[in-house]
C-alpha cells in the first residue's frame, strides 16, 4: 500500500468514525470525557482495523436514528458504554 493509499484509507475511516459517533448522538458527550483524546485514538485505531467501511458507509446512509452501532463495528461496546452512561447522567435523554 502507497503512502498515499494509507492516508486515504485513515481519512475514509475517520470520517465514518465522526459520522457514527454523530449519527448516534454521541458528538458532544464524546468531548466531555476527561480523556476523550486517548478514547478517540483508541477508537480510531480500532475503526481503521475494520476491513468493512462499505458496509459501514452503507449502515449510515441507511439507518436514521439508531439506537446502537451496527453488530459489526469494532467500536460497538464503547458506543454502547457512552450511551448509557449519557443515559446516566441525564435521564431526560432517555427519550433518544
């Protein structure tokens, strides 16, 4: 794989990582986290290991409000954890 290559296959996977977290309401709690730097990097590196962005593009396009990450995605049980911990702190979001 070029140099060239691998940068657009970090950048196709970073955008459908923002994608995901923002389809799932998680944006803004995400940049809460104390350490949501370290979370985001893990989180990239276990996105860019994923050898189903098609599928993952696809699932975006097709799901409006989802209430979880399809049962493919590497990053599924964080998303999980982040929801109900959001859920948590501010019930009225139970409504999501």
């Amino acid at each position: 794989m070029s140099i060239l290559n691998y940068f657009i296959r970090v950048n196709e996977h970073a955008m459908l990582l923002e994608a995901m977290t923002a389809k799932l309401g998680l944006t803004a709690h995400l940049e809460d986290l104390p350490d949501h730097r370290n979370v985001m990097k893990r989180a990239g590196q276990r996105c860019l290991a994923c050898s189903r962005p098609h599928d993952c593009a696809d699932w975006l396009e097709d799901n409006h409000e989802p209430q979880q990450a399809p049962r493919f995605c590497r990053n599924r049980d964080l998303f999980s954890r982040m929801r109900d911990q959001m859920l948590t702190e501010d019930p009225a979001q139970n409504s999501l």
